[in-house]
C-alpha cells in the first residue's frame, strides 16, 4: 500500500495545507482510516503521486477517492498503461480522465479561509454573496479544465494503439476554483454543459450561450453538450463536495475512531417539500461514499454510456432531452456540507434550525421548537395548537393520521415540547388556507 506519509524531504514551506492538517490533526480521528481504505489496490504507475498528495494535493486526493468509489462499483481497472487515469475493463470498458479546477493566480488562497466561509456552506444561493461573480468563475475554471482534457483525448490519447475509440471517454472533475468551492452544486456545470443558468429569483434554469468571464471583456461560451463539437466525451463526473470534510463524514458514519472532535450537517436537496433537508452526520444517518457525485450524459456522444452502470449507486445522473432535464438518483443529492470543531448540542440545533429555516423560508416552511398549547380529538378534523417558542406565535393545526399516531405513541399532552416541522399550504393568491406540520422529536416527557 502507498505511505502517503513519508518523509520525501520536501521543504516544509512546500507542503500543502490540507496534507499537513490531514498528517499532523486528524490521525486520531478515524480520517486516516477513510483514506486508507481509498487507496487499498491503488497502483502508481508514475512513481509521483505521493509527492504530489503533499505538495499540489487536490489532484492525487481526487483520483484516491475516484478510485475507492470504482472499487465500490466493482469496476476492473488496468493499470498496465499510465493513461489514461481510468482504464476500466469492466463490468465494461470506460476510458476516465480525472481533473480539477484550481483557484486561478489571482484568486483569494485557500489559506485566507475565513470562519464566515466556512458558515457560507450553510447559506442557500439567494443569501450568498455575489452569487453571479462566483458562478460564472466557477463555469470559466471548470471549462478551462475540461476543454484541457478533451484537446489531450483528441489530440494523444486517442493515438495512442491501446485505446479503442468505439468505448465511452468520461472526464472526471473536481471543483478547488475558489475558497467556497462546496456549495456551488450542479449550477456551474448546468449552465457550462446544457446552457442552463440558474436563476435565484425564480428558482430555476434559463437558456443561455455564453457568459462574461468576470473582470474582463472575454465572451464564454456554454452548452458544451448542446451540438456534436464534444461528441468525443460520453459524459462528465463531477464533484465540489470532495473535500477534508467527505473525510470527516465518512469517518462519523461508519464510526472509524471513538475520538469524535468534529461534527458534519449535510445539506440535501428533494423535489418534494420541504426542498431542502438537514443530515446530522452519525452511524444511524450516515453520508454514504458516492454522495455528491453526479453525472452529466452528453446526450450527442459518439459512444454513449450505458445508463444502467451508475443506476442505484446514490450518483445523481443528469441527462438533457427534448422535454429538458431529467435527474436520477435512489438518494438526495447533496448540496453542501458544514464540517467543524465541537459536539455541544445546543450549538448544533441552533445551526440546524437557522440553516433549515434559512433554505425553505420562500416555501413558508419552518423548523423549530414547538409547546402543545391544545390538543383536540373531538372535532373533525383533529386538530392540536402550537405555541412557536422562538417567535411566540400561535399556529392550529389540522392532523393527519401520523401525526395522531405520533401523538399517541409518545403519550403527548399539553404543555409537552416537541421540534417540529411546520408548514402553510398557500391558495393562488399566496394566501395561507392551512398550516401542517411533521413532528420529529420529543423534548421531554409530559409536564406533570
């Protein structure tokens, strides 16, 4: 197996942050652990990848963790050729180049990562600042990338006497462009592959050809995937949540140390409301490996990839037709991911509650603590009163049967505290006709 950590007498000056953090702090807490079950089998064929996980990191960490997730799919990689990265054999023939998009020259360092920038991984898109300005840099980055790696495909790897030009060619992407690159979800690769700009007013996709690279008077264009110029690429896998944290997360959800110093919420996104979940990270409600992976289908691909090899795998699957986007997944996607210091219990609420109300406040839906003022069987339909406890508002509420179940099993009674979900159903004139709510925990039993 790789020792990713030995001593290659590299200037201390000239290793990279992350690695230090993952050498020097975490190698009680079960991170170690995650990362060597990634590499377990990985071969390097160039002698150079361990030099470069200390002193570039982003690149090597990408192909591990590529890596532990094709083995997890059962995938056969030959490793007798140094290129491409991917040479799978099966249960088909895949050709997959791995990428990533760093932080132009100029941009703000990693290093100069402020508190605020980690808390920017809880803020919804209409609450992050220069929303556009950051988007359209992260399109400008990931295009610089992957137009890399289609000229290298075109122009070598497809000359080369081992590669059958008839089997699929994915690029695999991973996105480093700026310091708060884990929250930009698919919206930069919507609009760079499909032409599909996300709008935050509407909450949806608008059909573009191009944008301004930010600070200059370059034209971009997008919808890469729009016409036959990029027939050659069958798809694009990508990431912008393969970071220090998947590591964290990973470690918390399959208990890998008994040292838990940090903690991970996930950010998830559903069709169906409330659009955005919240994910404490632990051994009962756990990330998985795959999460945060998508897959972009080049609908005009020469050799297009089997739809059937990435089904049912927790990677979200986007595909253009003519009726417009489909996504396909047996897990919500993750949008981003909170990973920091401390376990205090009262500070985790908080940020969930802040974080959830902050996600599906234009849906009118909000979490909190609630106190049972009434609870009243007798009239149809049932129905119990809340007292909101933070904003001391009243809300009556009609029940469904779980939420009497619920009730009952857990013997409520007035005065009983619950955290609960609570939601308006809106007429056309956004008026609210009805409140609902789903209850998820009991604070304390009955007051006597």
């Amino acid at each position: 197996m790789l020792d990713l950590f030995q001593d290659l007498k590299i200037d201390e000056q000239k290793l990279h942050q992350k690695y230090k953090i993952i050498k020097n702090n975490l190698f009680l807490t079960g991170e170690h652990e995650i990362l060597k079950d990634w590499i377990n089998g990985f071969e390097d064929r160039d002698n150079k990848i361990v030099k470069e996980f200390q002193t570039t990191f982003h690149s090597s960490f990408w192909e591990f963790y590529l890596y532990a997730v094709f083995k997890k799919l059962n995938f056969k990689i030959d490793f007798s050729e140094n290129r491409p990265d991917f040479i799978v054999k099966s249960p088909t023939e895949l050709y997959i180049e791995a990428v990533v998009s760093n932080i132009k020259q100029t941009g703000e360092k990693e290093e100069e990562r402020t508190f605020d920038d980690i808390l920017g991984m809880l803020n919804p898109p209409h609450l992050q600042d220069d929303f556009y300005q950051k988007l359209d840099e992260s399109i400008v980055r990931h295009s610089n990338a992957i137009l890399s790696k289609s000229k290298k495909y075109l122009c070598k790897y497809s000359k080369l006497d081992y590669i059958n030009t008839e089997v699929p060619y994915i690029i695999a992407l991973s996105g480093y462009d700026q310091i708060n690159y884990g929250n930009q979800y698919i919206y930069p690769m919507m609009a760079l592959l499909f032409g599909a700009y996300y709008n935050i007013d509407s909450d949806a996709y608008q059909r573009r050809e191009s944008i301004m690279k930010p600070n200059s008077e370059a034209k971009i264009d997008i919808g890469l995937f729009n016409n036959k110029d990029f027939e050659h690429i069958s798809a694009i896998i990508f990431s912008a949540t393969i970071t220090l944290g998947k590591l964290t997360s990973l470690s918390l959800s399959q208990n890998k140390s008994s040292l838990k110093t940090n903690f991970v919420i996930n950010i998830r996104h559903d069709t169906d409301k409330p659009n955005w979940q919240l994910q404490l990270i632990n051994e009962n409600d756990c990330e998985d490996l795959t999460d945060g992976l998508f897959i972009f289908h080049n609908p005009f691909a020469k050799n297009k990839l089997d739809e059937n090899i990435f089904k049912d795998t927790g990677i979200m699957e986007i595909k253009q037709g003519e009726n417009g986007h489909t996504f396909e997944n047996n897990r919500l996607p993750l949008f981003s991911r909170f990973n920091n210091f401390g376990k205090h219990n009262f500070i985790i609420n908080s940020l969930m509650f802040e974080t959830f109300n902050k996600f599906n406040a234009k849906d009118h839906i909000r979490m909190s603590f609630f106190k049972i003022l009434e609870i009243d069987f007798n009239i149809q339909p049932k129905e119990v009163t809340l007292l909101d406890i933070e904003l001391n508002l009243q809300f009556i509420v009609d029940l469904k049967q779980e939420d009497i179940d619920f009730i009952k099993n857990n013997n409520l009674k007035e005065n009983d505290s619950i955290i609960a979900i609570i939601y308006a159903t809106l007429d056309k004139f956004g008026n609210t006709t009805q409140w609902n709510f789903q209850m998820l925990q009991q604070i304390h039993n009955k007051t006597e």
